[in-house]
C-alpha cells in the first residue's frame, strides 16, 4: 500500500520511508520482501524514531518538506478504507466479538488522509493541510518527564534484549512465549523488567508494549499472535489496555485535517 | 541513548540530542539554557550527571549492566522545533540510511511494525 502510493507520487516529488518498529529485524523482514519496496524501506530495531518524532502507535506518519521541516507532526496514517464490518459468527468467544466491537471504533479518515497527501503533493506549502511550524510543534504530544524516563526505560530493555540475541538466546524458538517468565537468563529478565517499567510510565505508548507483548503471547514457530491477549510475563495486554484508555474510539487520534 | 560513562564529548552529546554547546550555554532549535558551573570536565567532555539535570532529562542507572540510559528533555512537547531530527538507520538491505539524503524532495515518514 505503501509502496503503490511511492510508486504513483514519486514523480512528482513525494518519497516514502517507511520504518518498521521492531527489535527483530528477522520479523520485519518477511513483510518488507512481500512488498518489494523501491522506497527506503528501514528497520528500526531501537525505536529510536519514537523519540525523534513521537510516534506513539503504528500506523502513524509525519510529513517533511523539501526544506526538511515537518509540516505535519506525529499523527494516524491510514490510507486504506477500513473493510465494512459484517455481523460476526455466532460462535466466536465474547472476548473476541468484543475486541472486534472496539476495533469498529477505531477513529480514522483513510480517504480524507490520502487527499490531503495529494493535496500537499499538487500544492506544496499553500496546500491547507501544511501547518505552521508553531503549530506542528503544538500539535506533537506533550513530553512530561515520566514519558522521557520510559523512553530511557525501553531502551535499556532493548539493549539488554539484544544482548540476549547476541548470546544466542533470543532468536527464534527459545525466547517466544512462556519460555519469557524463566528467570534463567538474566539478560531476558532484565528486558523484561525494563519494558514492564516502560509501559508503567508511558502507558499510551502502544509501540513498547505492543512490540513486548509480541513477544510473550506468539508461539515458536507460528505466525504472531495480533491481539497479544493476556499473558503471564506482563501485567497489562492489549485488549484491556486498550479498554482501560477508553476502548477502541481512544486508540487512535484522528488526524485534524 | 546508552552510555556506560557519564562524560561525553559535546559533539557526541549533540549528535544524538540535538543540543549544542554555544556561549549562551546549551541550545538547542531557539532555546538556550545556561550551564552550571561543572558542566564539563576539565578535558572538555561534559559531565552528563549535571547536563541531565539542567536538560530535564532522565539519566537512569542499569546497576547489574554498569551502563545509563539518556531519556530525551521532559517538559515540553514531543518536537522541539520543526525541523526534522537526523535519521540513521539501516534499511532492509542493511546500508546506512540517512533522512537528509532526501532533502529537496516531499517524505511521508511513516512508522508500522510487523506486530
């Protein structure tokens, strides 16, 4: 999707960039080489660009101008329209009708988003979706020092969980799942804690706990569990995390276009 | 940022902060906060304990590691200015991507993840 819209404005002077968040870089890989990207395609295993521009969830995007300013802070970036919702089967469990009610919710205007890009693309800095740099300032989510400190706190969690991987430890099969409630390897341990510490302080930051959660609820060898139900190595998972910030019409802030 | 020594030479420091040492102090985009007497050591690095302080920052001590995690200046707001951090990172090919290689050109940044 992302691809195909690099693909239509790159001649008229737009690049996409897309940074996968993931620790894993074996994770990402397999989505970016389904998508065979033309466009700079990057991995950013330290999330290193959720302090640089306050993505706080995914899909969010800012855009750049030619100057390199950001005329556009943090925000949802969708460009797909959401698939109709159906009635569900009678058969499934409550917890997932639920979870399928609340993603309903989810806020968003994938059409007017792609508009606006079009428009910035045609017009430049008179498109009426380029803000001022006051007010992309404005606009980027405040910083109270709980939130740096979980900043400072997923990055040691992430330097002690590529420790682990560098020992051999943390690829594949051995450091999905249950096997991350073992205290046996201290460099696991120590990742866990931190992230755990890191979701207290900054609890809107669905990267860090999304990007621990994964890790904890996907089986070894099978495809990621998406709703990183509950599990025994966190206190928090995402569907009642997701309730205790306001269900799905919370989860995303719309873009104000 | 991880470090496992708390004096660091400015450059570094601002590299990877975006605060600069300049006479006013320490600045960084249109704001400057004037530095306390033992910001920097005698070799010319700074005393991060102190700059930490002074910057709002979260300096936080992995005892077990020996090492610090920098967090970013509290306070204020996600962007300090509008213009656009440095990105490095690699891309799927593993060569060292940089944001401003693409200076003079429209970039929708976006993040997604495989999880």
């Amino acid at each position: 999707m992302w691809q195909a819209l690099h693909t239509e404005l790159e001649s008229k002077g737009l690049t996409v960039v897309t940074v996968a968040l993931d620790v894993e870089r074996d994770d990402a890989m397999p989505w970016i080489e389904l998508a065979e990207p033309t466009h700079p395609s990057l991995i950013d295993t330290r999330h290193i660009s959720d302090e640089l521009f306050g993505f706080t969830n995914v899909p969010m995007a800012v855009w750049i101008d030619e100057e390199g300013q950001l005329v556009r802070p943090a925000e949802l970036a969708s460009i797909e329209p959401r698939p109709k919702g159906g009635s569900l089967p009678d058969d499934l469990p409550d917890r997932i009708k639920e979870v399928f009610t609340e993603i309903g919710k989810f806020q968003g205007n994938p059409e007017g988003y792609l508009a606006a890009i079009h428009d910035w693309v045609d017009k430049g800095s008179e498109s009426e979706f380029c803000l001022s740099a006051d007010e992309v300032v404005a606009r980027s989510r405040p910083l109270p020092m709980d939130h740096a400190r979980a900043t400072a706190c997923f990055e040691l969690g992430q330097w002690h969980w590529t420790r682990a991987a560098s020992e051999g430890v943390a690829k594949g099969a051995s450091l999905k799942g249950a096997s991350l409630k073992s205290d046996d390897n201290q460099a696991v341990a120590a990742a866990v804690r931190w992230w755990q510490e890191a979701h207290h302080l900054h609890p809107e930051n669905w990267t860090y706990k999304r990007q621990a959660w994964t890790f904890a609820t996907s089986t070894p060898g099978e495809a990621p569990d998406l709703l990183q139900g509950p599990n025994d190595v966190y206190d928090g998972n995402w569907f009642d995390d997701l309730m205790d910030q306001g269900g799905g019409a919370a989860y995303y802030d719309a873009p104000g276009l | 940022m991880i470090v496992e020594s708390l004096t660091i030479d400015p450059l570094s420091f601002a590299a990877r902060t975006g605060w600069e040492i300049k006479p006013e102090g320490m600045c960084r985009a249109d704001q400057c906060v004037p530095l306390p007497d033992g910001a920097s050591t005698a070799a010319g690095d700074l005393d991060l304990a102190v700059v930490a302080e002074r910057l709002q920052m979260p300096l936080i001590r992995d005892e077990d590691a020996s090492i610090w995690a920098l967090g970013p200046s509290s306070g204020g707001r996600a962007l300090a200015s509008a213009t656009a951090a440095e990105l490095e990172l690699e891309d799927a090919d593993g060569n060292l991507f940089k944001l401003s290689s693409l200076h003079g050109r429209k970039v929708l940044l976006v993040a997604w993840a495989s999880w």
